[in-house]
C-alpha cells in the first residue's frame, strides 16, 4: 500500500487540497501532492509527507502529478551550497543558526502555547560537505536541568559535540524553538517535538538533495540523553536510515515511551548500534545504572556497547569519536 513507504521530503510552498490518490493495485488514500523530483513524487497526508515511487500510482494520477509539477516547480538547489530559510550555510564548522515560521500543520501542534511561532535549527557542516552527495549526520539533544537550559535549547549542546564529530566529517544537526527546547522534561517531551523535528526533517529535505540518503546517528549526554531515544524515533519514524544511538552518563532506557510516540516499529531498531558511554565515578549516572541501561537495550537494538573512562558525570569526547566510528562498521563485532 502507499503509506508503507518512507517520509523524506517535503517543500514550503503552498499545497493544493487533499484528492484521493490510487495506486496500481487500486488503493486509495487521501492526500496533498507536494512535489515531483525525475520519478519521484511526495505527497502529504495529515501534515507527514510521503514519498513514493511515480509509477506506484494509476495511470489518471500520472497525469495530475506532472501536470501539477509544470505549475508548482520545486527550486532547485545551488550545486556546492546549502541554502534553508533563503539563508546560505557556511562550511567552516562554526554552528549556522536558521529560523523559519512554522508551518501550518506545526501551528496545530503547538496551539496551546502561541508564543512558538518559528523553527530554530543549528547546523555544523564540515569542510568537504556536499548537498548533493549523502552525508553522516550526528543529531543533538540537550539536558533540561532549569529554564535556563530549557531556553538555551538543543542548539546550545552543538559545540559539546561538533569539534569532535565535525573533524571525522559528521554534519551537526539540532532543532528548537524561538522559545527554545520543545521539550518540557528530559523523560516526557512536548506534544509538539515531534512535530518540530518533522519540519526540520522536511525543510532539510527539500533544501539538501543527498539528505534522504545520509547515515543518522543520535546522542545526546545526560539527560539529553534520554532525549535522544525520542529522536531515533522520530529519525526511524521519518524513514531516515538511524545507524546509532550514543548515550552518554545515561541512567534511564526510554525505548519503549519513545517507540509509543514516535509509533517507530520495533523492526527498525534492529539495524541500530547503541553506545553507552559512563564514567567511573558518575555519581548521577552510576556504571551500574549505564550497565543496567545497556542490559534492557540488548532487547532491542541491533547490537550495544558500554565502556567506562575515568572520571565523573561529563562527556568523554574520545569515546564519541570511538562511537562514530564504530557506528559505520559493518557486522556486529564489539
């Protein structure tokens, strides 16, 4: 059926209404066209966007699909550069600061606070990024210990991780708010994170040709942490292909709330390697609470690893370069 295939594009101009789509085999669904790129089309349904082969549909919805593409072309992308938001990003591994408003279907989810009017992104690229070539892109998640750090955002956590992942060629990517963190508490997320880490999927989408195709790992330190399982749901949950999960002073396994937000399956979990990474003397996040973190994850996720480095509740930047590394490794092996 056509909503088994993955989310991966999106753009930002203004759609046309729903119309029933039908596929060869004469399901139908109903849903927003949204673009045609060569022989692939994205449609929308309910604010998700799908992408899916243009041969998948009928014959009549052929016909609509590049008759829609002649009036609503997609702007293609200059070859070398990345632009999001009519902003062009730098290469130079300082973190670029995007905002954008909120789309429609964001403004849904946020409605209860309307004071979250725009989308926050900070990204790192290194100095051999190409649009058009697929990339690794390392996502970030950030502690909320007090409203300072809850407006401080994800965004603030970048520079922890970017001298590292950025100098082994990894982009760093983070998503907030103006007002900062979507998220209220490390453990329970606003109903509206997801829904920013949609658009930020889409905007990223629509903007960076070899997006779809990149590698994804997430981490976060703390209880960024925790934070971060809900976004490998919400990677998984977009179809991205999430190949890692770092954890870092970890005290709590969040798979299961995060599988129920995200609806991620359980199957997609299976190709994901999870590093936990504790200190000797962490007094917050104790080894044995890393060790039991990393027992409950075994059930799970494709393959899991825990080391220890000496020192207390903080991020050892060696053992995040040792778990990029390990996350592109073919097989299972330790």
């Amino acid at each position: 059926m056509l909503l088994r295939f993955a989310a991966i594009a999106f753009t930002f101009t203004a759609s046309l209404s729903a119309r029933s789509f039908t596929d060869v085999t004469g399901k139908s669904i109903e849903a927003e066209f949204v673009s045609l790129v060569g022989e692939t089309v994205t449609i929308s349904r309910n604010g998700k966007p799908f992408t899916l082969p243009l041969g998948r549909f009928s014959k009549a919805d052929q016909d609509f699909i590049k008759e829609q593409a002649i009036a609503k072309p997609v702007t293609p992308s200059i070859p070398g550069k990345l632009m999001l938001a009519e902003k062009e990003l730098t290469k130079n591994g300082k973190v670029n600061l995007v905002e954008a408003p909120l789309t429609e279907e964001t403004l849904k989810k946020t409605r209860k606070n309307k004071e979250v009017t725009a989308i926050k992104l900070g990204i790192v690229l290194p100095e051999n990024f190409d649009p058009a070539v697929p990339q690794k892109i390392l996502w970030i998640s950030a502690a909320i210990n007090s409203d300072a750090e809850r407006s401080a955002g994800n965004c603030s956590a970048i520079p922890m991780y970017a001298d590292t992942a950025v100098a082994d060629g990894w982009v760093v990517i983070a998503a907030d708010t103006n007002l900062g963190n979507p998220r209220q508490q490390d453990h329970l997320p606003a109903d509206y994170d997801m829904a920013i880490q949609q658009q930020a999927i889409a905007m990223l989408s629509s903007a960076w040709p070899g997006f779809a195709k990149s590698k994804f790992a997430c981490a976060g330190f703390s209880g960024g942490s925790k934070a971060s399982f809900y976004r490998m749901g919400h990677l998984c949950a977009a179809g991205l292909d999430v190949v890692g999960l770092f954890l870092g002073g970890c005290n709590q396994n969040l798979t299961s709330p995060a599988k129920e937000k995200s609806k991620v399956r359980s199957g997609a979990l299976k190709k994901i390697k999870v590093f936990v990474s504790t200190g000797k003397t962490d007094d917050i996040s104790t080894v044995q609470m890393s060790e039991s973190v990393a027992a409950a994850a075994e059930k799970d996720y494709a393959n899991v690893r825990m080391e220890t480095f000496d020192g207390g509740h903080s991020l050892s930047r060696d053992q995040l370069k040792s778990a990029l590394a390990w996350f592109l490794e073919a097989g299972k092996g330790k």
